[in-house]
C-alpha cells in the first residue's frame, strides 16, 4: 500500500514540476483577472472608434454596419434560398419556414468544394464555380419556383451600404481570388449567375457568418442579441443602437453590427500582450500585421501556435530530450483538431502520445504532461481574449439599455467552439466572472450560419411587408398642400356662413359674439375674482392689476378637482360645487364680505346676448351635466349663490378661454388680434369687423368672434380626410356627430386615436406580437401627454419603451419604432389641420380689411402646443405656407383662462362705467 501513495505521488510532482516548467516557458500567454478587464475596456475604445465617423477610417476594429435591423421574431414564413461562402467549401441551402405556432423549419442542403486554384485564381472565376453549383442544386432539388428570394453568407469583412449591397474589404482564411476586393460581391455573383444562365434567384441579403449564427439562434431565442463565432476565424456581431451609428443616417431602432474584432490590435493597442511565438504566427501569414487578435484566438493558427511552441521548447531541451522531427519543423502538421483531442479529460494523456507518435517523436510520459499543458495554455489563453472583448459588447448593450442587470442570450457556433471538450465551459466562466451584471445564456447554432442567411432573407421580407402596411395606415393621415389649402377654403366658408344671418343656425362654425368690443390697452387697474372651469380641475383665482403698468400682475389661486359623478350628475350639482369651492376660496383669502367683480371662463360652446349673458349650446371635453345645455350659465351661478347665502359677488363677464388668452396676450402685446387654444379642447377667437356679424346690430367697430371651430366638420363637409380610426373615437365618445374637428385636433382625442390604430395594427401582427392586452383595449389609457413624451428628439427609444411599459405594452424595439411613427403621424395632421384653420382666419382678416400684407399676433394656450416638441413648429410652417400674405407671430399665453378673464371684466366695467355692456 505504502509502494502505491508513493507512485501517486511521484506521479503526481512529475506532473507539478512538467505544469510548472510550461508555465514558466510561457508566462505571457497566462492573463490575469486585471489584465482580461484591462483588454476589455481597451476593446471598449476601439468600438467607440469604429462607431464614430471621425475615426472610422482610422480604427482597427471597423464596427460594420449590415443593414439588418431585426432579429426574428418567429412569424416569419415562406421558402428561401441560402447560400454560405466562407472556407474551402460551401453550402447551398433551401429553407421552408412556417409560423404555424411551432416555428417550424425544414431545410435541404448541399455542400460543394472550392478547388484551391480557384480560391486563388481570378474572381469571376470563383463567382461562376458559385453560381454553376448553385444551378446545379436548383435542378436537382426540381424547384420550379419562380425567382426564390436568397440570402448569401459571405464570411469576409465587407462594408455594406445596403442589406443586398456589400464590398469586400479584404480576403482572409485563404482566399485570394483577384479583383474582387472593393468590389460589390452581391453584383459579382449576379453578373456570373447571368452568365451560366439558369439561376432565377433574388439576393435579398448579404451578411457575415456571424450575423448568420445570431439571426439562426435569434429564431428559437427571441432574447438573442450577440453572435459570435470562434472557428477557423473569429468575429462577433451584435445590435447596437442607431443613434450611435455615425456612418449611417437615422437615429431610430437597432442595427446590427459587424465589429470584425479579429483586427483588434492591428494598431499596436494590443502589443504588451502579444507575444513572440504571435510575431513569429503573424510573420509567416498571408497578411502580416492584419487580424493579429484572430491570430491569437482562432483554429486556423492555434495548432501552428502549439507547434512553434513545442519546437521552441524541443530546441531549448526542454521537451523530447531535445529531438527534433521533420514533422515538427513542418508549417500545418500539428493541427487545431489535435488540441482538441490533447486537451479531452479521460483520454487526453493517450491522445498526445498518439499524436506525438505521429509526428515522429519519441515522447515520455513528462513530455506528454507538459505538452498537453501547452496546449491548455493556448486554448485559455483563446477563451480568455474572446470573453474580454464579449464582456465589453454585453456591457455596452446594458448601458445602452440604460440597464443595472441584463438578461441577453449569445448565439454562438465555430468548429474550435463546438468541438474542444473545455474551451466552452471556460469561455462561459470568464465571461460571467468579467460581467457579473449580466445574466447571459450561451445558444448553439444548430444549423449554422446559412439558416441565419434564409432568416435575414425571411425578417427582411417580413419588415418589408409589415412596413408597407404601416405605410398603407399612417398614409390615410397624410395631408398635402392641396388637401391643406381645400381644408383652410372649407374653413373660410365655414367662417363667412356662421356670420351671416340666414346660415348662422346651421354653420358648423357658431362664429358666437362675446360682447368683448376692444382688446386691453394696459390701463387696467384693480382687484378682480375670476372662476376658470374648462375641464377636470376648477380653478378661483384673485388678480390684482396695476395701474398704467404693462405686465404687472399678481395671482393668488387655488385648484379644486370636479369629480366624475358631477360631470355627469344635474347642473344644480354642478353649480352648488363651484359655489362651495369658490366659498373655501374666500375664506382661505379672508374675502367673504368684500364684494369683487367676477370674470367667469366657462370654456364650453356658449350663446352669447351680453357680456355677462350666455346660454351653454352644448357640453363638451366629458362634461355631461343635465339641465344646462340651453340655459344661462351666469344665471345658474347666480342662483346657486344664492342658495348657499353666505356671500355676494358681482359677476361682470362671461368669458371663453380662447378670449382669455387672446386678451391676456393683447395686455403684452397691442397687434394680438387672435387667440387659440390647442390643448384638450381645440378653439380660436379673433376681433371680427362689427359690419360682417350680421346677426347683431351696429357697424361700427369690432368684437371678438369666438368662433368654436371644433365643430367644423359636423355638416359632412371634411369626411375626405376623416380616417375610420377618427370615427370610431367619435362613436366612443359622448356626443357622437359633434365637434368633429376638435376630435382630430385635440389633447382630448389624439391619444384615443392613437389607440385605436395600434389595436387595430396589433390585430394584424404588426405590434406586440400580436397580443392586444386588457390595458390596450382600455378606453382613455392613451393620455395625450404620452404622445408629447414619445416624440421627444431628447428621447431615445428606450425610454419610449418604457413609457410603452408603464401602459403595460411590452414592447419590442422595432414596436417602439412603429408606435413613435403611429404619434408623429396622429400630431402632425392635427398641428396641419390647426395651421391650415388658423390660414383662413388670417387671411379673411387681411382680406376684410383691404390688405395686401398683414402683420399679426396670435397668442396661444394649452398643453398640446405648449409640450409637444413639434406641434407648435408644424402648426407654424402650416400657417406660412397657406397664407403667404400674412406674417404671423406666435405668443404663449401665461394664464389665458385666469388674467384674461380680469382683463376683460377690466375691460367691461371701464368702458362708460357700463356693467352690463362694454359698449
């Protein structure tokens, strides 16, 4: 027994001291922890460079763009042609994808040789032997379909301009063929197709082997995002987002991108780390200086690596008692494949003797400890450089996401990978050691890269599809300079008919008087109450104006809520609340017993007989209140204030928001004749000559026309740009029919607007995979906010993804891309419609007055126009163009509903000291 734990440990310090004198030998090629995060952050760098157009040109890692903007996600479906050129030999495809819920793929190949004569003879040559065996799988394989789409591995770095449209940059793995490179590749192989005759194909796609393996693995794993391959090359590939990709135009979505990082180093940034046996690798290569990481990592030069090594060693005395075989001394005969079999755990001793046999040494059982470390080194050392650079894509793509932990999935294939016993399980170990926040799942590729050829053919062919769909339903709310110019003639009819007398009662425009006869001059003095009820919130506010002094106002408010049951409940209700909230407000403010004059903006559609007298035509913006519609509201206040008893208020003016904020934009401005309101309701009032309003005595002067513009449309004459998404928001909504102009301009109504097409693009599998969520089918989830937050140029995509997420919408990137389309497209009609209505008012008022030029004023209210980044801007454009005549300026009002309805009971107790009437 004694005898046996002797030889165990013979055995076992032959092998401490073999393990040690390797390591001594070959110190550099072991890295540490610190220098794998070193050569990471180093790989960092060189992204950044080959991601800026600044230093593109001179980055040795080129960050490739490909073109492809998707990575699968399982509805792709029909048959493709593939083909894979990348090595000595190459596979020709067809591939049938179904999406019958079981993502079904069935493929049949075919493999051909690459005689080395052709590989280094001329390109055209190369390109025929491709297009003559692809000729020959289509006859063999009887396919009768007309121009099958394919899709072309090409595992050469290339830069693509196009997904069908690629220039090789530089050959390697052996390949030689002349003029080739800087050629576009794509046309080369259609130019030999035309010329063998025969081959009815259409090449959709060109992409790098890499890219294959990560759309093959993003098939079965939506998660996919990285792709990588350690074979007889090495390179990786992952989506990265637009914004960062100087070379291409664009800022939306995802792109992959092709690093080809087996050129990281060529610039000398990896120098400390390279070693003399890399040199000598690199010396004796087809492209000396090029690829020096591939060098140091891929199949194709790691058995030469062992070799040099051994030979190093042997010639040191170091191993084989210093023998020296012609075999040992020859370039190619210690393959990667003996690594592999070296490196097994049970029969790896054995191998090495065998293959030490083979090349005609004599080796001890030292000898084949020591060389079977050597190659553990290598192979480590491998691993090690593939796990530094992949940990410095996961860590971009999680900062990307603007993430703390990701959870991502790596699609992975390469002979080396797939057929060495320990390199996978060390590459994964590493990789998790240097990206602990980074939850990552290794795939396979089990078809390897031609699968992932048919795929970006298949996502290809679906984008276009689905893009042309939604194409087909944001093109319904496009509107041209003529639909424009048609819509500001309606408008202006529209006006001119609710003017007149014998078409006022049934113009879709009210065109209501306001009894508002002049606009401030800034001689306004004193303290006035004023009530703002318009939506939701109710407001009661105390202005003081000072006097002769522009701009000097001081506000003391406070904000009540108007709950939903009397909204909808009676108007006595209603009334009874606003005199309670105006009673809290009085004793907040000590005012109980002093009585103000009261400015009233009730922002609904009212008739006017005075400036304190007006009945409510219609409720508006949820409100549903019985007994008002009809009935004068100032009177309803009255007498609500009257049945509390415990103050009086001298109620001066009724006054609309839209008057609101055209006066308090005049108080700052003199040429202010309009206003507009562009927030959840949508109106706009101007100073309308008195002799053209004639339905009211007198010629004399102006008022202001409060022209309730939302109606326009209710007399059919806009249903040409109506969408069906317009009319099912106005079947939803409480007064179906009506204000059919605000409903396609307003806060209220765009959000639900936009639901509705996302429901029904949804329902067609162009979204969210499909799936329409309870939260997607509730009514009103949509606010209009989201939309002025989704189309924010400040906000990238994944922030509209959580906007999208905090609707409860899992949304996918290319989702997020659709749905910003699906709001731009939803607020830029509106902000038109806004523009081509406000080019009628301008110009009826240039016109009326007699001028060829007009200089005015708008000043402007609401949420829409005041926080949507390009409403205000299109709103604008829309004005310049369809009324050329006029030059327009735009002013934002600071509080329209609460200083404007002082300025006007200002305005109408001044005048003659008359309180009933301005005039």
């Amino acid at each position: 027994m004694f005898a046996v734990h002797l030889l165990s440990f013979y055995f076992t310090k032959l092998q401490e001291d073999q393990i040690k004198k390797v390591d001594r030998y070959l110190y550099a090629m072991r890295l540490s922890n610190d220098q794998l995060v070193d050569i990471s952050a180093r790989f960092r760098l060189e992204m950044e460079k080959g991601l800026s157009s600044e230093s593109n040109a001179a980055a040795s890692v080129k960050m490739l763009p490909t073109h492809v903007y998707s990575t699968p996600d399982g509805s792709e479906r029909g048959e493709f042609l593939a083909l894979d050129l990348g090595g000595s030999k190459f596979k020709v495809l067809q591939v049938k994808v179904s999406d019958n819920g079981k993502r079904n793929v069935q493929m049949e190949s075919e493999t051909y040789p690459i005689p080395e004569e052709i590989m280094n003879g001329k390109g055209s040559e190369l390109f025929e032997h491709v297009a003559e065996s692809l000729k020959a799988f289509l006859q063999k394989h009887d396919n009768k379909q007309k121009r099958k789409p394919l899709g072309l591995t090409f595992s050469f770095p290339c830069a693509q301009s196009k997904i069908n449209e690629a220039v090789l940059l530089s050959w390697s793995k052996n390949f030689k063929a002349r003029g080739v490179q800087g050629a576009n590749v794509v046309q080369s192989l259609r130019d030999a197709m035309k010329e063998v005759g025969g081959v009815d194909v259409d090449i959709l796609a060109i992409v790098n082997d890499t890219v294959g393996t990560m759309m093959t693995c993003g098939y079965d794993d939506h998660n996919c995002e990285v792709g990588v391959i350690i074979g007889t090359g090495t390179n990786a590939c992952y989506m990265e987002e637009m914004r960062h990709i100087d070379m291409v135009e664009g800022d939306e979505g995802r792109m992959c991108i092709n690093t080809e990082w087996g050129a990281f180093g060529d610039d000398g940034v990896l120098d400390d780390f390279i070693t003399d046996f890399d040199r000598e690798i690199d010396a004796a290569s087809v492209n000396p200086g090029k690829q020096l990481f591939e060098k140091m990592i891929s199949g194709m030069y790691m058995g030469e690596l062992v070799r040099l090594i051994l030979l190093k060693m042997a010639k040191k005395g170091l191993l084989f008692n210093g023998q020296v075989t012609d075999d040992l001394r020859t370039k190619g005969k210690f393959q990667t494949s003996y690594i592999c079999l070296i490196e097994q755990y049970k029969s790896g001793l054995e191998n090495t003797r065998d293959i030490l046999t083979q090349l005609g040494l004599n080796p001890s059982e030292d000898d084949c400890i020591a060389v079977q470390h050597v190659c553990t080194i290598v192979s480590f050392r491998s691993a090690n450089l593939v796990a530094a650079a992949l940990a410095a894509i996961l860590t971009r793509i999680r900062e990307n996401k603007k993430l703390k932990t990701l959870r991502t999935t790596v699609g992975v294939d390469g002979t080396l990978y797939r057929t060495h016993p320990q390199y996978s399980k060390r590459l994964h170990k590493v990789v998790r050691y240097l990206v602990s926040d980074c939850h990552v799942r290794f795939v396979l590729s089990e078809s390897g890269s031609a699968k992932g050829a048919a795929m970006v053919t298949a996502v290809a062919q679906r984008l276009a599809a689905q893009r042309q769909k939604v194409d087909d339903t944001l093109a319904t709310f496009a509107l041209d300079f003529t639909q424009l110019q048609e819509i500001k003639e309606k408008m202006h009819i529209e006006l001119e008919r609710g003017l007149k007398k014998e078409t006022h009662s049934t113009a879709s425009v009210k065109m209501l008087p306001t009894f508002v006869y002049r606009t401030p001059d800034g001689t306004e003095r004193g303290k006035f109450l004023a009530l703002d009820l318009g939506g939701t919130n109710f407001r009661v506010l105390v202005v003081k104006l000072r006097t002769g002094i522009r701009n000097s106002v001081r506000m003391y408010n406070k904000i009540y809520a108007i709950p939903l049951e009397i909204m909808q409940g009676t108007g006595e209700e209603l009334f009874d609340h606003i005199v309670q909230c105006i009673s809290d407000f009085l004793d907040y403010m000590g005012m109980k017993n002093t009585r103000l004059p009261l400015g009233f903006t009730f922002s609904f559609p009212c008739s006017q007989s005075g400036i304190d007298k007006g009945s409510l035509v219609s409720w508006t913006k949820g409100f549903k209140a019985t007994d008002c519609e009809g009935t004068d509201v100032v009177d309803m206040l009255r007498e609500a204030i009257k049945r509390r008893n415990e103050f009086d208020l001298d109620i001066v003016a009724l006054v609309n928001d839209t008057v609101g904020t055209m006066m308090t934009c005049a108080y700052e401005d003199p040429k202010c004749q309009i206003g507009l309101i562009a927030g959840t309701g949508s109106n706009v009032c101007y100073m309308e000559e008195m002799k053209n309003i004639e339905f009211l005595d007198g010629d004399e002067g102006q008022m202001c026309i409060n022209t309730e513009w939302g109606g326009f449309g209710e007399n059919d004459n806009i249903e040409d740009i109506r969408t069906r998404y317009d009319r099912e928001v106005d079947e939803g909504s409480l007064n179906v029919g009506k204000q059919r102009f605000e409903k396609m301009t307003s806060g209220m109504y765009l959000g639900e607007i936009v639901r509705q097409i996302l429901i029904d693009l949804t329902r067609q599998g162009l979204l969210f995979r499909g799936r329409i969520t309870e939260r997607l089918k509730t009514k009103g989830i949509f606010e209009t906010k989201f939309l002025s937050q989704i189309e924010s140029d400040r906000l990238a995509l994944l922030q509209v993804r959580s906007v999208l997420q905090h609707l409860g919408l899992d949304s996918t990137c290319d989702d997020s891309i659709i749905v910003k389309e699906v709001c731009g497209a939803v607020s830029r009609r509106a902000a038109q419609l806004c523009g081509a209505g406000m080019a009628a008012v301008v110009d009826k008022i240039r016109e009326d007055r007699g001028l060829d030029h007009l200089e005015i004023t708008v000043g402007v209210d609401g949420t829409l126009y005041k926080l949507h980044p390009h409403f205000s801007t299109i709103l604008k454009d829309t004005v310049r163009q369809l009324a050329p005549k006029c030059k327009v300026d735009f002013i934002l009002s600071e509080d329209g509903s609460g200083k404007g309805a002082a300025l006007i009971t200002a305005v109408a107790r001044q005048h003659n000291g008359d309180k009933q009437d301005v005039r």
